[in-house]
C-alpha cells in the first residue's frame, strides 16, 4: 500500500495531523453517537461515545507510535 493511501484521513472524517482522525458514527442499536479515533492507516482504533474522551485517545496513540 502507497504511504499516501495508508494516512488519508476518511472523507468527513476529523483530520487531527500526521495521518491520525477521528470518525463519528452511531451506535448500533441505540443510536447514540460513537467516536473513532484512529492512527494512520486505521492500524490501531479506540471507540468512545465523548468527543473529549476521543481527542485524548488521539493524543495517547500519537504518543504510543515509533518514530
């Protein structure tokens, strides 16, 4: 896979730098709102239903990755 590829952020997607984003969608289910915050590529993902709660996720796999 092209690097390019590997860290575009998804079409509506919130574009948090380096490749890292967060996706909003809904619960199954419920319907209640759920975040996805990924890493570049989507390699790594955490869910949560705060958008607070996602941005820190942003930071701790911004901090977790090699450089």
């Amino acid at each position: 896979m092209e690097d390019s590829q590997e860290t575009a952020v998804p079409t509506g997607a919130i574009d948090c730098g380096e490749g890292f984003y967060i996706e909003m969608g809904t619960e199954p289910g419920i319907g209640e709102v759920r975040y996805m915050s990924c890493s570049p590529g989507a390699t790594t993902c955490r869910y949560s239903n705060d958008l607070w709660q996602a941005q820190i996720y942003i930071e701790h796999l911004k901090g977790s990755q090699p450089r």
